[in-house]
C-alpha cells in the first residue's frame, strides 16, 4: 500500500517439470492517484523448455503499461535505467555435428527520451543454422555459420529488409603437448533485400571478404613453490595474426551491429564489430603472455595472470556511422589475473592501459 497511490497487488506463479520450467509474474496497480489515475501494471514471462531430445525452447518477455512505470516503481538502479523490454521466444534443434535455431525478437521501449527513428529493429525472424563436422579430411576441420534475418521497424523512414550471412570456414589446427598451430581460412559473404531505401541507395547491397589468420602458442612448465605449497607453473606466449583486406560497406544498413567491449579476449577474435553488417580491415598482430599457477595432483588452477595487446600495421578504415577512422599503430594493453580463494570462490581483476593517452 502507498499512500500517495493506491493498492497495488503483484503474484508469481513458478513450474517445474521433467520438461519445462519457468516464471509467470504480475503487478497491478488499479488509478494510481499519482498518475492522473491511469491503471499501472507489470506482466513478465520467463520460459525454459526440452520438450523433445536435442529440441529447446526459450521465452522471454515483459510489458508494462506505461514508460514511467520503472522510475517510479523500479527498486534497483538497472531497473529505473531501463531503455527497453525484450520479448523473445526461441526454438533450437541440436544435431550431432550441427543446430538450427528460429528467433523472433521485438521491443517495448520505455524511454520516452529515444526518438521513433532511434528504436531497434525486431526480427521476424531470426534462422540460423552452424555446422562443425567431427570428422575432418587429412586434418582439415570445415565448419560453417549462416544466419537469416527479416527485421521490421516500428518508424516507417527507416530502412527494413531481409539479410542473409554465411561464413564457411577451413582450418588446419595442430596440437601438441608443448606447442600448437592452427591457420584458418574463410570467406564472409552478406547480402541484403533492403525496403524504404533512400533515393540512389541500392535495395540489395552486398559484400564479400575474406579472412585469414593464425593463432600459434607455445607451453612452458617448471615446478615452483609459494609459501610451503608446491605448484606447477606456466609461461603461455601466444601470436594471433588476422588479415582481412578492406572493402567499403557504407552502402550497407546497420540493424544490430555495434563495437565489442574491449577486454583481453577481444584481441583474438575475427571481427573489431559484433554483428554481420561491418566485417573490420585488419591488418594486426595480437601478442600475449599468460602465466598459471596449477596444482600438481590435480591440475586445478590455483591463480592466472595474462597480458597483451594488439600492433597494426595499416589504418583501419571501416567503421560505423558517425565513427571515425582509426589510425593508431597499436591497441590499448590489457591485462588480467585471477585467484582460486577457497572452494567456489575465486577473485578477479581486469585492467586496461592506453599507451598513447597515458590513461588506465
């Protein structure tokens, strides 16, 4: 009860089965005197299902009645700084070397300060369908990712369309105990059936790139002591090479593209962007050290510490909308660490340095 609004009445309802599991939730708030008395509610669905082998399923979705509901109602900071509601249901199929999922995904946007144009896009739907077979011909390993996307747009002076993304890939990876290798080679091709296009825009853009990389790193191991516990210890250099040439792509829509975080990891992935619409010019070397502190009985890594950073040999000129060129000859250095505490516990730390700023 508040007195300033009124009597509001909330429920959940939670089931479990062999099969399914989930979370059926409600608030309801009936002319909250506060609100010009407008009824004020709240309805969110979580869903997790298996309901034959190798098939699952997932729903996810919340309204709620009006963009103020979480300023005045929300409890935490995530909720009042909400921009938007998710709603999404999905349906994966797992085979032996391979899936085929379908997504359908909208938005309920709750700030009132994004503008119409501004709102994401829906996807209806979303197909995609991964291949990795186990079996590989003379130690080739070929693997592939396509998906198939339709978005809608709320704002009819935007543009919509269909995309189409596929990536086929060959690899030749060679592990052994102290060492490994492993070259890769993939062609990225994305084509687009665009509607509401702008006048000298194409309706049906489209690009094609190639990547090559290699990832290469070396295992060095010695017995060491801390305090009176004895450890195995790790020196981990790794070299992670990307080529992928420059192409333009300012033709191209962006529907769900934005920049990584940046973090450790991101200095060995393909692609500087997150989704299909930009595929990054590379032309860098990722250089890192790791050291781990193992268990000799076990193998249980008791603490890690990695360090690395990217150098570039070329400008990379294909960005988003609205970004600039980059023309740095190196990436910020990233460092982390990590430390076993006790059973189930462990502590991390992450830093990042920006050498030509002197900033961390």
């Amino acid at each position: 009860f508040m007195s300033d609004r009124g009597l509001m009445m909330g429920g959940e309802y939670r089931y479990l089965n062999a099969t399914n599991s989930g979370k059926l939730s409600a608030e309801y708030l009936p002319s909250d005197n506060e609100f010009d008395d407008e009824d004020r509610s709240l309805v969110a669905i979580e869903h997790s299902g298996n309901p034959w082998p190798r098939l699952e399923t997932h729903i996810n979705s919340s309204n709620v009645s009006d963009e103020n509901y979480f300023e005045n109602f929300g409890t935490t900071l995530v909720q009042t700084s909400q921009i938007s509601l998710e709603r999404t249901a999905e349906a994966t199929y797992h085979g032996s070397w391979w899936d085929l999922g379908m997504k359908v995904q909208d938005f309920q946007t709750i700030d009132p300060a994004v503008t119409s144009a501004e709102r994401p896009y829906k996807q209806l739907p979303r197909i995609t369908f991964n291949a990795a077979p186990d079996k590989r011909l003379l130690g080739l390993k070929v693997s592939t990712q396509a998906e198939l996307n339709q978005f809608k747009h709320s704002d009819s002076s935007v543009v919509t369309g269909t995309r189409f993304d596929i990536q086929p890939r060959f690899s030749f990876p060679v592990h052994r105990a102290a060492w490994y290798v492993d070259p890769a080679v993939s062609v990225r091709h994305t084509a687009y059936d665009l509607d509401d296009t702008t006048t000298g825009q194409s309706d049906s853009p489209d690009r094609t790139t190639p990547i090559v990389s290699l990832d290469a790193g070396i295992f060095f191991e010695r017995s060491s002591r801390w305090g009176d516990t004895d450890y195995v210890q790790t020196l981990e250099p790794r070299l992670f090479y990307l080529y992928v040439p420059e192409k333009d792509q300012d033709d191209l829509p962006v529907f769900d593209t934005g920049d990584y975080d940046l973090n450790f990891w991101s200095l060995f992935r393909e692609n500087r962007f997150n989704g299909p619409d930009r595929m990054g010019d590379a032309n860098q070397l990722a250089l890192a050290l790791t050291s781990r502190f193992l268990e000799p009985g076990s193998g249980q890594q008791r603490f890690s510490a990695s360090l690395g950073s990217l150098l570039f040999f070329s400008d990379r000129e294909v960005t988003l909308p609205g970004e600039q060129p980059e023309t740095d000859n190196s990436s910020d250095l990233f460092g982390e660490m990590t430390l076993a505490l006790a059973r189930n516990w462990n502590a991390d730390a992450e830093v990042q340095w920006d050498p030509h700023d002197s900033q961390t």
